[in-house]
C-alpha cells in the first residue's frame, strides 16, 4: 500500500521541514510515501474564510485519486491512539488498499466538500494545531504505526 499526504501550504520554518524530512525518510523505510503540497488561497485584511476552504477544498479534491481511502484531518473527526492507528493502516493493507490519501487543510481547515468525500475524518487530537505542525505529527504518527506493525522498540 501506498501513502499520500496531500497538504494546503508549504512549512515555512526550518524545523518543521528538518522534522518532517526526518519522519518521511523512516516512513519510507515501511511504506512508500508521496507528498503534495498545493497553494494556500491568500486572504486579505477581511478574509472570506468560506471562500478560502471552497477554493482550497476544489482544489484538493482536483487531486485526489477515484481509488484507495480519503482521510481527512479534522478537529471534529475520530480520534484513535497510536495502536489504532497502526491497526487502521493493517486493515487497509489487508484489504487491498492501493493508497491511503491524507489530507490535511490549510489555516482555516477543511471545506465541507472535503469532509463529506472523505472515506474517515481523523483528528490528531482534542487540542487545535497548526496545519503545519499537523503534518510533522502526522508523520510522526505514520512511522511510530510502521513500527508498531513491525512490533520495532521505537513505540513503548
């Protein structure tokens, strides 16, 4: 199986890039892992937020595949512990799930659009983050499964 991470917005500091980069390169050690990052739509001093994630959500959706798991990250989805996560990402592969996508928003979240194609809503957890920090935490969380369903020390 393979993962997409697909992202609105670029990391804009260096140790959310080195964090990343770090987690992609052990991820790829279980799970061949691609990454999209698309423009974050610019706001201006009274910004629509509606119109922002529509657009941002079109635009995600433009990129989405018709096969394999749309998860959408979202503070209102379901949370799951590191364990369910790995078991989430057993029973994909054990399924013959080509692709799991996840998609995370840009700084105002995800659009309706977005939510309602998703196959899951995940959320990281109870407190809000950066959309930015969502994604190093993301692949944090995506390497620690992979070693939990290689049952590797890193998870204790």
């Amino acid at each position: 199986m393979k993962l997409h991470l697909l992202c609105v917005g670029k990391l804009s500091e260096p140790w959310l890039r080195d964090g990343c980069q770090m987690y992609v390169s052990r991820l790829q050690h279980y799970l061949p892992l691609r990454i999209t990052e698309l423009k974050e739509c610019k706001t201006g001093s009274k910004p629509d937020l509606s119109r922002i994630t529509t657009m941002e959500g079109d635009s995600l959706l433009q990129k989405v595949g018709p096969d394999g798991l749309l998860v959408a990250l979202d503070g209102g989805g379901k949370q799951l512990d590191s364990p369910g996560l790995a078991n989430l990402l057993e029973q994909q592969m054990l399924s013959g799930v080509s692709e799991m996508t996840f998609v995370i928003g840009g700084p105002y979240g995800l659009s309706d659009a977005v939510r309602l194609r998703a196959d899951r809503l995940l959320s990281l957890s109870a407190m809000t983050f950066t959309h930015q920090m969502a994604r190093l935490i993301l692949l944090e969380q995506l390497y620690r499964a992979g070693t939990i369903l290689r049952r590797e020390p890193y998870h204790h």
